[in-house]
C-alpha cells in the first residue's frame, strides 16, 4: 500500500525524539522568522537548513510528493496573479526601476519585480518543509498536549488531533473501497474516458462518505461514554518532558529568530532587502 499522506511518520530520528511542545514552538518561531523578512539571503539559509532537517526526518517523497505538488501549482498561480494585478509592486517596494523586457499592454518586467517575485517564491516555499516535517514527525496526540500546552483549549486541540488521525483512516477507507469497485468490473484507470472516470469515481466516494459518517459517530458516542469535555482540564497520557535535545533545539530556533529580526533591524532597516541601491 502507498504510503499515506498526512501520516505520522515512525522513524527513530532525533526529531521524532524531541517532545511535540518543542516542534511546535521551533516551527513557529522559524515560521514567524520566514514571514517577518524578505530578505532572500536570509531565507534561502532558512530553507536550506529545513531542507537538511527534512532529509534528516526520513521522509519519504512519495509520501509528501502530492502535497509538495499542490503547493508548487498554488505558489506558480499565486506569481501570474501577483503579476498581472501588481506588475510594479516591486518597482514601488525598491524604489528604481530597471527593465528587463517589454511584454503586452502595460506589462514591462522589470528587474525589481523579478526580484520581488523570486523572494516571495522562496519565502513560501520555506515553510512547506517546516510544515512537512512538524505535520509528520509529531504524533497526533502528543501535538494535541503540545497545543494545550501553548494555551490552546483541550477540546480544539483534541479535535485537531482526531482530524490528524482521521486523514490515513480515510485513505486507507478510500483504497479498500476502490479496490472492490474495480474488482467488481469498475475501470479507474487511464483506459476508461475522463467523463467515465469522474462517474465511477463517485461510486466511491459516496460509501466513503457514508462509511466516515458511521465512523464519525461511533467516536461521538465512544468519548460521550467516557465523560469528555465534563472538565475544564485534562491530563495527557502522551505529554513528554523536555531534555537537553529539546532545550537545543529551542535556542537554535531563537538565535535564527533573533538573527532575521538583526538584519531587518540594523542592517537592511527594515523588512525589505533591497539589491538595487
């Protein structure tokens, strides 16, 4: 069976040991770190060096390949339409003006919007391995105790955890379905037309759909059985303590916080990084 999106990876790595309170709080100080600069030197460091944990972490690129696809597709929309509405945001941000090549109509490229454009790029596509890795080296219910730990109520932080289980229980549901339907004579592959495709497909989905729904219910009752959300705080089974690797990982992320908020500050003044003076 394929390996299933969304699904906590069981790897025997540092970074699946560190507790699910410190991925949270390392993502989002990195995150933070990425969204506050536009510096691109600053944030190619950043994505290398969330490229390196990623290879650490033993994903595994079937596993992550559609997600890093739907991403991909999103951020080359995001630049056209970033083009096409805001052709001289970049010429506005810098300040000069030095172009490139004639297009169509009122639309020049210039270097300060390639510019512009290429930084953005790089900014979110910096945070999909950050994502990645603290999506699929955390366990479900350890990131809900994370959650409520930072503050978040106990019962959205389990409800983000349930969702997070849910994702492989669905596909495995999915592809149990789907290998019965084609057993039973239903053509899912690239033979049959697109239009019998999409029709054959909803053979699928609608059991799916129902099947989630019996699901959804049995959990419903399961935990109204046992009492949830009778307190106003619970313990977790699976809180874990922080050790030195914790501790470490926590200072790196502040000192890579601190360092993007220097250069801002003192040596770019301000957010931008501007080549062109």
């Amino acid at each position: 069976m394929k390996a299933k999106l969304f699904s906590y990876n069981y790897e025997d790595t540092f970074i699946h040991r560190l507790s699910g309170f410190t991925k949270l709080i390392c993502f989002l100080l990195l995150t933070f770190a990425i969204m506050f600069s536009y510096d691109i030197r600053v944030i190619l460091g950043v994505l290398i060096f969330s490229v390196v944990l990623l290879k650490i972490s033993k994903i595994q690129w079937k596993q992550i390949k559609l997600m890093v696809l739907y991403v991909l597709i999103f951020l080359v929309i995001n630049a056209l339409i970033t083009f096409l509405f805001m052709p001289e945001q970049g010429v506005e941000i810098y300040g000069t003006r030095h172009a490139i090549a004639k297009l169509f109509g009122p639309y020049t490229l210039t270097q300060e919007q390639l510019f512009y454009q290429t930084t953005k790029f790089f900014k979110y596509s910096s945070v999909i391995p950050l994502g990645i890795i603290f999506l699929l080296t955390t366990n479900p219910t350890e990131f809900a105790s994370s959650l409520n730990r930072v503050g978040v109520h106990y019962k959205a932080a389990y409800a983000f955890s349930l969702t997070l289980r849910y994702f492989p229980d669905i596909q495995r549901v999915y592809h149990d379905i789907s290998q019965a339907q084609q057993a039973r004579g239903l053509e899912m592959s690239g033979k049959a037309k697109i239009s019998e495709r999409f029709k054959n497909s909803l053979m699928i989905v609608i059991p799916l759909i129902f099947t989630t729904l019996d699901r959804i219910e049995i959990i419903t009752n399961a935990m109204d059985l046992r009492g949830f959300g009778k307190g106003k705080y619970r313990t977790w089974y699976t809180k874990a303590k922080l050790y030195r690797a914790d501790f470490t990982a926590i200072a790196v992320s502040v000192i890579i916080f601190a360092i993007t908020v220097l250069v801002s500050t003192f040596i770019n003044h301000g957010r931008f990084y501007n080549p062109f003076i």
